[in-house]
C-alpha cells in the first residue's frame, strides 16, 4: 500500500472517530435534554405539591379566623350581659342605699332646707311646728328654735324668760354665749317639770346654765309654773304654746308669736319680776287693766292666770262671735267656756274645733257635748302631741298663749294669753286650722254616748 493511500485510510479513521465522536456528544446531549425532560416533567408535581400546602395553609387561617370569631362574638355577648346587669345591681344599691359607688347616674341636687312655716308684719311674727317636715332635732333647719337662738344671738342686754320645761342643748349654748357677751340671763321655771326634769335622760340643759354663772329659779310650789315666754332687751316678746324642748318644737304641733313692742315687753317684765320675787299663782298681784296696748291700731291685751281670772276674760269674746268660730285646744275642759262655744253654735254661729285625741272622749271634755249637738269637732292627726291652745272668733280676733281650756290652768297655774285683733295675724292661725283639719278625724259616736 502506497503512502498514499494508508493517508486516505487514516483519514477516513480519523473522520470515523470524529463522527463518532460527535455521536457520543449526540447522545451525550440527547440524555442531558432527555433528563431536562424529566425535570421538566417532575416541576408541575411540584407546583401540585406547592399548590397543596397553599389550599392547606388557606383552611388553617380559615378556622383560626373563624375561632376568633367565635372567641369575639362570645366576648361581646359577655359585655352585652354585663352592660346590663352591672347598672341593674348598682342602680339596686343606689335605691337602697343612696350611695353611687361609681358615679353612674350624675350629681343628685339636694332638696331644699325647708322653710319656716309662718308670716310676719312690722311688729309682729307668727311661727308654726312642722312636725311632718321639720322633725330632726339635730338639724334645726326650718324650725322655731332657729328663730329663737337668731333672737338669743341678737340681744343685747337682757334676756328674761319664764318657761315651763327645757331640753334643747343649742339653745342652751346661745345662753351661755349671751351670758359670756354680757347679757343679763335669767330664768323662772317650774320645779318639778323643769328643776327635777332636768335629771333625766337627754336633759341637763339647766345644769349647763347653772355652771355658766346664768341664775335659774323654780316656783316651788305644787300648781304648775306653764308659763311660756321669753323677753328681750326689753323690747319683744316670744311667746305662744310651744315648750323649748325637742318634742315641742320638732314631735308636737305648737304655735309662737312674735311681738315687737316695748309696751308690751313692759307688761311681760312685770309678771317676770313678781315671779323672781316669788310670787305666783292666784297670790300674783293682777294688773289687768293695765294689761292692753294699741300697736298700730290693733288692739293687744295680755291675760295672766291665775291672777287675772282669764277664762271669765274669754268668755265675753266668744258670746260676742257674730260669724265663725274656729279652736285648736289640747285640752278643753272648762264647762263654762264649753257652753258658750256651744250656745254660739246653736245660735247660728259656724263652729269647727280640733281636739287633742288623748284625753278628748273623758267625761271631763267639753267634746263630747258639742259632737253630740251637732257642732263639727275632731280629732287631731298627730301621732305626737296636739299642743295647741287657740281661738279664732269672726277671722279677726286670735286668742294663743300658754293657757289650757281648764279649771287647773284658769284658778292654779301660772300662765300668759295674749289677745289680738287683727285679721292679717288670724289668718295665719286659720291657715294652721286648714293644714290641720283634714289631718284629723270625728270621734267614733259609740264613744260620745250621745243620748
């Protein structure tokens, strides 16, 4: 073989090795696109795989939103129930207690001090109990002994005072401050009612005077010392039903009247210092005559038991009453003040009276006679004490004072009335009538023993 042709020949071999070579790269190449095939081939299984877990990653946000839902809606239903009920208990606790724990239902105003019950002129003054409003004896908001103690705190030289019993503490102190002022204090009492009583539970009211250095004089004597009224600075006078003590002023229905007038302290001065000298009852000296006053043209005259035989006084102006007559009476035993009451009744004359209960069905009440007759009477309404001792003749002349419609109180005690015409001042005592009369009731006839 020439040179020639073994070129040839291992050019061919060399051209076959090329060839087969680039086959082996070929299929080199065929089996790496072959295995990206199948990569290929295996990435949607991966996407369903991905999409798998997405769809269950989805649910488990689903539940968990759905459980807080639930969680939510059961915390509101709670503060719904709560919202209701907590201000159901408190509002229970506030009605019950008056106490707002947390201030719920807003600031509540307080209801109004209530006002003193009367009226008054230039020279005169007219108060009433208020047992139904003005019946805290540690509150004196409203009631006569604030009046009394603005007086005790007013005067200036003298305060002379004849009352039957005692037991108000703050009055006691304005005394002593008075007293400690300067103020000339001196007081006539009964022994019994007011020295003795003055022993007792809630009292000691004159012991704290008689320490003060202010001097207290009892009558000593059996009748009563039922006087009730109090003079200042020789000026005015207080006086009416009303005892200073806390049934009288804040339990008991009772009247005071004020009168500006150094005439008429005049006539209280001189029935005080014969009391401080010791002379009482019907051995009183009477200067009745001397006992009247005109104040701005009201005729007022000043009656004391027993010196001054007051019920034959009163007698005349109930004969006289041409129109009505009006009484308040705690007690009401004198017959011949009873039979001119009830011959003015039977006159014609209109007739209305209050009873105190106690007492008013006796044999010795003149109640009894004026039901029986027809005469419009009844009896009062106070669970404590109607204490009243008042008449009102033709709405222009008022009797009031200490003095009871009794034999006692007219020939025994010592007592003060005082009579004034004057129809702006009974007004205010038929006014009081009013407020009490529907208060009260008629007796049971089975008790009257009406013939």
């Amino acid at each position: 073989m020439t040179k020639s042709s073994s070129k040839k020949t291992s050019a061919k071999k060399a051209s076959t090795r090329k060839t087969s070579a680039k086959k082996s790269t070929a299929r080199k190449t065929g089996a790496k696109k072959s295995t990206a095939r199948k990569t290929s081939a295996k990435k949607p299984s991966t996407r369903k795989t991905s999409t798998k877990r997405s769809l269950t990653g989805t649910s488990r946000r689903r539940a968990s939103s759905s459980s807080s839902k639930r969680q939510q809606g059961n915390r509101n239903r709670i503060l719904a129930i709560a919202a209701v009920v907590i201000p159901v208990l408190l509002a229970g606790y506030y009605l019950m207690t008056g106490n707002d724990l947390l201030e719920l239902f807003g600031q509540q105003e307080s209801a109004a001090p209530p006002d003193i019950v009367g009226s008054g002129g230039d020279w005169w003054q007219v108060y009433f109990s208020d047992p139904q409003n003005v019946n805290d004896p540690t509150d004196l908001t409203g009631s006569m002994p604030q009046e009394l103690i603005a007086y005790i705190d007013a005067a200036q030289n003298t305060i002379h005072i004849a009352s039957f019993e005692f037991n108000l503490t703050p009055v006691a102190e304005a005394l002593i401050a008075a007293h400690q002022r300067g103020v000339e204090v001196k007081w006539v009492t009964d022994d019994e009612h007011g020295l003795e009583a003055d022993e007792e539970d809630d009292h000691g009211q004159f012991a704290m005077l008689e320490q003060a250095g202010i001097e207290i004089k009892g009558d000593g004597r059996s009748a009563l010392m039922h006087d009730k009224f109090w003079i200042f600075d020789n000026q005015r006078v207080w006086t009416g039903s009303t005892n200073i003590t806390s049934n009288g002023n804040f339990r008991n229905n009772n009247n005071v009247i004020i009168i500006e007038s150094p005439q008429v302290a005049a006539i209280y001065e001189r029935e005080f210092a014969e009391m401080w000298a010791g002379e009482f009852g019907p051995t009183s000296s009477s200067t009745v005559d001397d006992q009247t006053v005109t104040l701005d043209g009201t005729r007022v005259q000043v009656l004391f038991a027993a010196e001054d035989e007051v019920v034959s006084q009163l007698v005349p102006l109930i004969e006289g009453a041409q129109n009505n007559i009006r009484f308040m009476a705690f007690s009401f035993t004198h017959d011949d003040l009873g039979a001119a009451v009830l011959a003015r009744a039977e006159a014609g004359v209109d007739v209305q009276g209050i009873f105190e209960t106690r007492g008013s069905e006796t044999q010795y009440s003149e109640m009894p006679a004026l039901y029986c007759a027809g005469v419009p009477v009844r009896q009062d309404g106070n669970p404590g004490t109607f204490h009243h001792k008042v008449f009102v003749i033709d709405d222009q002349i008022l009797v009031t004072g200490s003095l009871n419609f009794s034999n006692n109180a007219d020939n025994s005690n010592d007592e003060n009335v005082v009579v004034i015409t004057n129809s702006d001042i009974a007004a205010q005592y038929l006014l009081e009538f009013e407020r009490r009369w529907p208060e009260a009731t008629e007796p049971d006839a089975e008790d009257m023993n009406c013939d």
